[in-house]
C-alpha cells in the first residue's frame, strides 16, 4: 500500500464524513482508517493527537515516512 493512496482514501473519507476529529464511522475504509492512525502519531509512546489528523499529510522521502504540515 502506498502512503499515497492512504492520503487519498483519509482525504475522500474526511470529505464524505466517515472520519472525524473524534474518530471514525463504521462505513470509512480500511485504509482511511488506517491513515487516520498513523496521522494521529505524536511520536511519543501511547499519544496520539486528533486534532491535527487534517492538518497533516503522509508523504515518502527517500523511504521514509514523514507527515508533512
């Protein structure tokens, strides 16, 4: 799966209201979900942080995994 279209499947869910600030509804995807998680990550063990979920992208550079403001 690429973190591409993670992106894009979060973004299309967010759009629709399948994922929130609060989290998400049963008929979100997989991978909406899946993006939701990882642009939650604070980085520190055990926090995530809802609030910056849409402010935050998934991006690839030189294989590694960046959330780009």
């Amino acid at each position: 799966m690429l973190f591409s279209e993670l992106q894009k499947a979060f973004d299309r869910d967010w759009a629709e209201e399948r994922i929130s600030y609060d989290g998400w509804q049963k008929n979100a995807s997989n991978n909406g979900v899946m993006a939701y998680k990882l642009l939650a990550q604070t980085g520190e063990k055990e926090t995530i942080n809802r609030s910056i979920v849409c402010f935050e992208k998934l991006i690839v550079l030189k294989c590694r995994i960046v959330k780009y403001r």
